[in-house]
C-alpha cells in the first residue's frame, strides 16, 4: 500500500510574514491608516512646534505616500474578487479619510501667534492699505483678492467714518494640523464716527491670505464693539 506524502509549507521569513499577511488582508492595514490620520496631523503639529518644521513636509508626504501604496494593494486585490467591492472600498476609505482629516485641518479653533517660519511679511501692509482707503472714503479694492471690496465691508465702510487707526496685533488662525502660515489676521483699534454721532473706539480685524500676486485680503471684521 503506497502512501502519498504532502509537500511542508514553503517557510516564510519572519521579516516576510507581514507583508504576506498585507498580502492577504489588504483592507485592514489601509482602514488602520484611515483611523490613524487624525493622530498623524497631530504628530506633525508636534514635530512643528518642536523646533523641527523643515521635517513636517516630508513627513506628511511620506504618510500621504503610505496611504497611496495601502490603497493601490487594496485596489488590486479586490479587482480579482469583486469590482463591486473594488468601487465600494475604495469611496468609502477615501471619504471617512476626508470626514477624518476636515476637523484638523479645516476648522480654526481662534487667533493664535505665528511660527518663526511664518518670517515677517505677513500681509500687515496690506491691511493696513484698507485701512487708509476708508480713511479717504474708499473701500480699497485694489488689496482684496479680486481686486474687488466684498460688498458688506463696502456698506460698513461707508456707514461711519475713520478717523483713526492703529495696528494693534499680527497673527496666525490656530488650529489642529500645524499652522498655515500664509493666512493671516490683524486687529486695528479704528477711531470711528456715524453721522450725529460721537467718535467710538472700535476693533477691526483684517483676514488676509498669500497667493501668487502676493498678500491679499479675504475679509473684514468690524468694526466691532
């Protein structure tokens, strides 16, 4: 009677197995990646603050480039199985990382002082120029993005007078991800005067932002109480 032996299982190296296992269950390692981003814009935010800002773009490419290998694997997986669940993978993974990412990155949690790397220009002359050009009845839209004063400031401007103003503080929008600094804000104490009206001291805060042509305002706050 004549026995048929089984060939043993390949050995697999033990650096190789959790690319084996990758290999197998490709979705898990890129939901992990997805839960995980939140905690990887915090971890930039902390490498900025600490002195090493030169880093937090490298790494943030190096993470965005992670996601992309662990969604390209994913992707190749299920197209032998199902495009189905190839199409329905790939849309969901991809959209809970945008509703993940938003809150960190998005929202602005106030005003907060800017890094050293945000340097000095930070578009305080060109809020200032709005400034003057209310003084002398203008709106300023040369200073606004589209060369255009958006029309609420325009109704405001022209409802009281400048009598004067001063620059009072510069600074970044605060947030979770690290600081973006190419937005801006700065605060004026305005002197201002409605018609039958006595002189008030106000506050107005400058919204500005840097694009190619330069710092340009986005909006205005104020003048406030």
């Amino acid at each position: 009677m004549s026995t048929t032996r089984v060939a043993p299982p390949p050995k697999i190296s033990p650096f190789a197995r959790p690319f084996v296992w990758w290999a197998g269950h490709p979705w898990i390692p890129l939901w992990v990646l997805v839960c995980l981003a939140p905690g990887a814009v915090l971890a930039l935010r902390t490498v900025d603050e600490s002195g090493y800002e030169t880093l937090v773009q490298p790494l943030a490419w190096a993470f965005v480039a992670l996601f992309v290998v662990a969604l390209g694997l994913a992707m190749v997986a299920s197209a032998r199985r199902s495009v189905t669940r190839l199409a329905f993978g790939t849309i969901a993974a991809v959209a809970a990382l945008g509703v993940l990412l938003w809150p960190v990155t998005r929202v602005t949690l106030g005003r907060t002082m800017c890094p050293a790397r945000a340097g000095t220009d930070l578009g305080s002359a060109v809020a200032a120029g709005a400034l003057g050009a209310w003084q002398r009845g203008a709106p300023g839209g040369e200073g606004w993005r589209n060369a255009q004063a958006d029309g609420g400031w325009r109704d405001r401007s022209r409802a009281v007078s400048l009598l004067d103003y001063q620059l009072v503080d510069t600074g970044c929008w605060e947030r979770v991800a690290p600081i973006d600094v190419t937005s801006t804000w700065h605060e004026f104490r305005v002197t201002v005067q409605g018609r039958d009206q006595a002189a008030l001291s106000k506050s107005v805060v400058v919204h500005t932002a840097l694009g190619t042509g330069g710092w340009k305002i986005t909006a205005i706050e104020g003048p406030l109480p």
